[in-house]
C-alpha cells in the first residue's frame, strides 16, 4: 500500500540524500526493487472533519481505516452511520456491510487499528 506521503523518500533515497527531518512516509524504493520490507504498512488512515463552507457537507466528518481488503468508515459527527466495504467482494463499494455479524471481528480489528494510526478511538 503506497501513499502519496512515500514519494517524497522515494525520491531522497534515489537522489541519495537524506530527510533532515522524521518524514511520515517510506521509501518505495525497496518496493520496487522487489524486495520490500516484511513490516510494510497493513493499513492507513484517512480524515475528513466536517467542511463549514458548504452546508450540505456539516456533521459529515470522519475517519476510515483502509487495509487491502476492507473500509471501515466511522463518521464523528453521526452516530450509527459507521460503515464496512469488503473491496475484496465490492470493489465499487455499493454494499454496507457493518451489520453482518460474521464480520464483527474485523469491524473490531478495525477499530482496534484506528485507535492505533489516529491516537484516538470512534
């Protein structure tokens, strides 16, 4: 999983210079050689806080958690709206699957890794 966070040290490393900072992202460099690092990201986490500007988009805000395989989206300002895509199945993400109990689990996990990535839970 690459963001757009790893380009900046991708192009450091093949510049061969260094950050003169921490930097948030990773080199894509071992990626591309094809043998990247074991401890790759699994996940990452997307923001969103409510936009003042535009009134439609009030108490829209939220955070997500996105693995390979699933979205788990809690939105901050609505409660029980939380959301789960298995992009694995929908791709498009079309079909909410939150309630399917034999996915409670992995909206735990889920949950579990926000709290890890944002410092904050839903």
């Amino acid at each position: 999983m690459a963001l757009s966070i790893d380009l900046a040290p991708t192009l450091l490393e093949l510049a061969d210079m260094k950050a003169k900072r921490k930097m948030d992202g990773h080199s894509l460099v071992p990626l591309l050689a094809g043998n990247g690092p074991n401890d790759w990201r699994k996940s990452f986490l997307i923001e969103y806080y409510t936009d003042t500007v535009f009134p439609r988009l009030r108490n829209m805000g939220y955070r997500a958690v996105r693995t390979s395989r699933y979205k788990y989206i809690h939105y901050v300002d609505l409660e029980g709206m939380d959301e789960l895509y298995d992009l694995k199945e929908d791709p498009y993400e079309m079909k909410n699957v939150i309630s399917n109990p034999s996915l409670r689990a992995t909206v735990e996990r889920l949950r579990a890794d926000m709290v890890r990535l944002s410092g904050s839970g839903p």
